[in-house]
C-alpha cells in the first residue's frame, strides 16, 4: 500500500525541525528518520517497503517501520487507499455559551479619525438611523441578557466600545455596578473592560476604572507624528499632546490589570518598530497590538502589497526581539506574536476566524444584537436583541454558512488552522460579504503564521519553560 | 513515540489517543491488564472484507452489503455503516436475515 504525504507545513526553529499539522494543529518535532521519510516522499509516493529499503545504508528496517507508524498515526502521512476525510460543515455540537458582550455605548465620537470604520467612507450603520447614546434600561437589558446567554460560564466579559466609549461614562457606571449585583447571587465572576482614545480619561474616571478593576485598551497610533496623522479632532487638531498626559496618569495608576494600546497601521503608517518602541519603551503601556486598517481597497490609507512586505519585515523584526527577550527571561510587549504563540500552544484549530456570532456578540445603542461590535446597528447582521433573545435559528444559518469547510478558497492552506479566512467585517469592507474569505493578505498571512512558528519551535528547543505559561 | 515528539497541547492529546489504539497483536499490543477476549470479526476467517484483487469490490465472494451489515452491531472496526443511534436506527428494519434480504438494505446518504 503506498504511502503519501499529508498536509503539513514544516518549519525550523532553533536546532529543531517541526512539523504544523493541517487540519489537526498539533505541533511535533521530527527526528531525523522521520524527516528522511517525509523527504522521499516528497519525491512521490512510496510504499513502507520501498522506504525501508531506499533508507536501508542509514537505517534498520524497524527504525523506518516504527517512524512510518507514528507519522501515520498523527497524519503526517496516509495510504492512498484511506485519505483524510474532507471536512463537513456542520454546526457546534452543544451550544456555545456567550462569553463575551461588547456594548456599543455610544455611536459618537470626539474624534474624526480620517480612516474609520464607524463613520468614514466604508460605514456599515448610518449612525442617524439609530440612538446616539445607549440608555441605562437598554445597558441593563444587556447585562440580563448577557447572564441569560451564559450559561454555566463562571466568567463573564463585558466590554464597553464606542464610537468613543467615555463620552457615555454615567452609563457605564451604572452598567458595571448593576452586571455586578447581578453576578453576585449567581456565583459569577464579571470581567469588564473598555477601548478608548484617551482623550477623556480624567482622575474620576481613572477612580472607577483603579476601583473596579477595568481592563482598558488604548487607541493609539504611536509617537506624535504618527497619532496626528489621523487620530485627529473634527478642525483637524491632533490629539497626541492631549492623550498623553492622560495615558500617563492612567498607567502610573493603574496597576493591577495591563494596560494595552492598539495600533491601527495604514499605508501611511507602517514602521511598526519605532511605533512599538515609543508605545512600550517611552510611553510604558504593558503591551502593543496592531491591526491593518479595515478598508476598501481603493482607499488612500490602504495598505498596498509593498506595505505588507514593509509590515512584515517590522512585524519580523519586533517577532525576533520578542524571542530574544524571552530567551533572556525579560518580557516584551508585542502581544500579535503573544497572542499566535498561544494560539499555536493551546493547537487552535478554527472553524471561524474569531468568537464573532458564537461566543461574542455586539449589542448596539438601541439594544439589537450583531455578529460583534463592529457590525452592531447593522440590519443584515443582526442576530436578535437584548429585549428578545438570540434569534437561534439565524445564528445556526449564520455559523453554517461561515464554517471554513465552506470556504473552498482556504481548503488547501496550511494556515487556515489559525486563520480561518479572517475577519468578517475585513471581508464585508474589502468584498462586500462576510462569507469571502479574505484572499488580499493571504501571503502576509502565511509569511506571519511561519515567523510565530519559527519562534514557537525555538522556544521549544531552547526554553520549553516559556511555553508552559499558556497550559 | 520513539521519533516524533509532541510539542504542543493538540499533539500531546493526539498522542494519548494514539497509545489506546487499536494495535495489532504481533506488536505485542498494550500491557495487558486482564483476561484477553477477542472480540468482533477479526478472528473469524470471513472472506469478503476485503477488496477484491483489482482494488474493486465486484469480485468478492459475498455481496458487499452483507459485510455493511456485519459491521453495524457487534464489531469494534470503525466501519462505515450508517450511524444507527442518532439518525438511521431503522436502516436493517427490512432486512431480516442478511443472507437473504441484503438488498432491503437501506442506502443512507449522509
């Protein structure tokens, strides 16, 4: 019977050479019987006798017989006669309980960011069809909903965004102390936490966020020339000299939960080490993430292929700092590498790209439900409301639709473990649907899943310890 | 695993189940922690389980479908029969005595 390659994508790191399983996602290291076996086969398919003898001069016929085994066994390799099943859509087996519900507190912001989603050239919502702010009755309909939603789940994350999150801070007060009467009785745990620009954060608010233990995430695009490009006021104004004092007084305060920026990179912004280097190093946020601008393609500040070939080389550069840090036993605090890392421990395997319509939905200011933040207010992606429910039957034709065996695009990447076609809202922005897979970053993709592999591999040849704090 | 090592949660539970296999018994099998009792098809000579020399099933010596329903009750090899717990329980309800009846068989598609 002979014997075939599986899918895989092999991979260095350190002294080792490993293999990323697809669909599975488990990583193994190859010995070097393994990794001869997996060459020959490269070449065609050979039968376990062919192998064993081709790979006689080096070794004996049970060294090559046991390695056939075990490959077999993770699905490295298969007979031609039994290939791997193709995968089914189908949908979760149990239903997934709500972990996590973002409020859109409010739809206006006290910025004019030119590259947004919510209110530039790419909107989804019209922001005038709906509430401006969302009241305290739809906030605490949402924090019922959200305990009704979840289940037997110890914990429960509710996160506050916006349009600009503290321009509705009386209620967000309110909300939080009501989610945690709630939780009380019931034995939960409520984790909140909220984005904002910063521009708002003053000593009261900074009280409630220290007193209650609010996780807080900052938009920021780096050092002043880089802010003011497009987080700017609606005279054009930018908002740099203003956040900063803020963000300072915040981190100093601030101690018990990390305090994050995130980035959003655009064409005209992409030297992510020198953003990373003033977000970390001078401003002192415990960590950075960046995104890509969400964006149609013709936009000015989309970033073109030559800048997804500059991002990667930064996102390379900062990858190889946050292994030497970690090899050296010191942190760093680029989370995109930290995030894939335990992504790629825990051996995510992803029928979705995110949580979006299964364990996190977004409720919008007049209490309609959506897929998550970014699509809540939109009529075509909503998925019930706080005052009625989850409409169940359209979150199943949902997760039917968007299952990745659905998305004949990916079948044949190695990445799609992790990737999953990537964001909806990406997609709907770039191609008009949720269901496209997101072909234009494809190969930025590929090259980033690699790197994090690379240094994963490292690690675990070089500090396996380092690994364990994601078991 | 003597030449691959798991490295991550995914290979290390992929791994486990692969010490509970099914092994066969020349390889000596897993440590054997009680009275050994066969079970299931695989020690009973019954031709037909096989494919055929051409790599086809039309020349086995017993019609496929009596092989389908050998598989579906008393044998551990995951065959592909129908799923008869949770959406064809009735699937052999024409079929009263295989030797006869083999083409009452339902076809299931899934």
């Amino acid at each position: 019977m002979n014997l075939r390659r599986g899918e895989f994508h092999s991979f260095h790191g350190g002294d080792g050479r490993f293999l990323y399983l697809v669909p599975s996602a488990a990583v193994i290291r190859l010995d070097d019987v393994s990794e001869a076996v997996l060459e020959t086969l490269a070449a065609g398919d050979r039968s376990a006798t062919e192998l064993a003898d081709s790979l006689g001069s080096r070794w004996s016929v049970d060294a090559v017989r046991s390695s056939i085994d075990e490959l077999l066994g993770m699905r490295a390799i298969h007979t031609i006669a039994a290939p791997p099943p193709k995968p089914v859509a189908e949908k979760p087996k149990r239903r997934i309980p709500l972990q996590t519900l973002v409020l859109n507190v409010t739809s206006k912001c006290n910025l004019s960011c030119g590259y947004c989603y919510e209110y530039g050239e790419d909107k989804i919502v019209e922001a005038s069809t709906k509430p401006r702010f969302m009241n305290e009755e739809t906030a605490k309909q949402s924090v019922d909903f959200m305990f009704s939603e979840a289940g037997e789940s110890p914990t429960v994350n509710l996160t506050f965004f916006g349009g600009e999150t503290l321009l509705n801070f009386k209620m967000l007060k309110s909300a939080l102390a009501y989610a945690k009467e709630r939780a009380e009785p019931l034995g939960k745990q409520v984790n909140a936490s909220l984005t904002t620009n910063a521009t708002l954060l003053r000593e009261e608010i900074i009280d409630w966020i220290v007193e209650n233990d609010v996780g807080v995430t900052v938009s920021i695009d780096g050092a002043r020339e880089q802010q003011d490009k497009f987080r700017v006021f609606s005279n054009g104004m930018g908002s740099y000299d203003l956040v900063v004092p803020n963000i300072k007084e915040l981190l100093r305060r601030h101690r018990r939960r990390p305090v994050g920026a995130r980035v959003t990179l655009t064409g005209q912004n992409l030297d992510v080490v020198s953003i990373y280097k003033h977000l970390y190093e001078e401003l002192g946020f415990w960590e950075v993430g960046f995104a890509p601008v969400t964006t149609s393609w013709q936009r000015e500040y989309a970033i073109e292929d030559a800048g997804f070939r500059q991002l990667l080389s930064g996102f390379q550069t900062l990858a190889a700092e946050f292994l030497d840090s970690a090899l050296a036993g010191k942190r760093h605090g680029f989370s995109n590498v930290r995030d894939t890392l335990e992504e790629i421990h825990k051996g995510m395997s992803k029928a979705y790209p995110c949580g979006a319509g299964l364990g996190l939905m977004g409720v919008a200011t007049d209490g309609d439900v959506a897929l998550c933040h970014r699509f809540a207010g939109s009529d075509e992606h909503k998925l019930g409301s706080v005052f009625s429910g989850v409409d169940h039957s359209r979150q199943d034709e949902f997760l039917m639709k968007h299952h990745i065996a659905n998305k004949t695009d990916c079948s044949t990447c190695w990445a799609r473990p992790l990737c999953a076609g990537g964001c909806y809202h990406e997609a709907h922005t770039r191609y008009g649907s949720t269901v496209e897979p997101n072909l234009h970053y494809c190969e930025w993709i590929r090259a980033w899943t690699n790197t994090c592999l690379e240094v994963y591999g490292a690690l675990a040849d070089k500090k396996p310890e380092f690994l364990a704090q994601f078991d | 695993m003597r030449h691959l090592t798991p490295i991550n949660q995914k290979a290390r539970r992929i791994e486990s189940t692969l010490e509970q296999d099914v092994v066969a018994l020349q390889q000596g099998g897993p440590p054997q922690t009680g009275p050994h009792i066969p079970l299931g098809c695989s020690f009973v000579f019954s031709p037909g389980w096989e494919v055929d020399s051409s790599g086809g099933t039309a020349g086995l010596c017993q019609p496929v479908e009596r092989d389908l329903f050998d598989c579906h009750l008393t044998c551990f090899w995951p065959a592909h029969v129908p799923d008869l717990y949770n959406y064809a329980p009735d699937w052999t309800a024409k079929c009263a005595s295989a030797q006869k009846d083999w083409r009452k068989i339902d076809l299931i598609f899934p």
